[in-house]
C-alpha cells in the first residue's frame, strides 16, 4: 500500500482504489454516499450518568491543573449543557471525552 502513488489513493473524494474494488461487491449508492457521523448518546443528551462523568473528570485535580479548558466555560457547560450543542452534538462531550482520553494516557 505505501507503494501506491498517491493522486490513486486520494482520487475521487479519497480512497479511491478501497472504492473501486468494493463496487465489485457493494452498490454505488452505498459507496458515493454523503459522509455521516455515528453519534453516541453523549453527543445528544448531556444528563444522567453522562453528566455526572464528565463532573467527575473534570474535577479531578489532574484536569483543573492541565490549564487546558477554561474553568468558568466547563462549569457553564457542566451547569446547564443543552445551551452548548453544536451540529454534530455537545461541546461538553467533546471537552469530556479529550479530557478522559489525557488522563488514561498520564498526561
């Protein structure tokens, strides 16, 4: 694969030759279908157990330490997290998720 040159794996939109071997098998309209996004239910509804993991992350000391979010926009977000939804779901959960993923990895 690392041999291929690179205008055939980019042409047409991007995976281009994964395409062209798949319509063999799969109908066009699945494959030249728009993109979408696989949402979990933290991206829509920010309540529940999913509000109360994302409190718990970001009250860990590591996270208010880490200078990496601005404190009074998590807790905005923390206080009421349905005023901050964007098109593909929650800033909270995206804030939430990065911040999970830095401390299981000891950053």
């Amino acid at each position: 694969a690392a041999r291929i040159p690179p205008h055939l794996k980019i042409a047409q939109g991007g995976k281009h030759i994964l395409k062209e071997m798949a319509r063999r098998i799969i109908p066009h309209e699945v494959i030249d279908r728009p993109k979408g996004y696989f949402p979990v239910p933290g991206l829509r509804v920010m309540e529940g157990e999913y509000l109360d993991m994302a409190k718990e992350i970001f009250s860990q000391k590591v996270a208010k330490e880490r200078g990496l979010f601005n404190p009074d926009y998590i807790k905005s977000m923390l206080d009421s997290p349905q005023d901050h939804m964007i098109k593909f779901g929650s800033k909270l959960w995206h804030a939430t998720v990065l911040e999970y993923w830095l401390q299981e990895q000891g950053l």
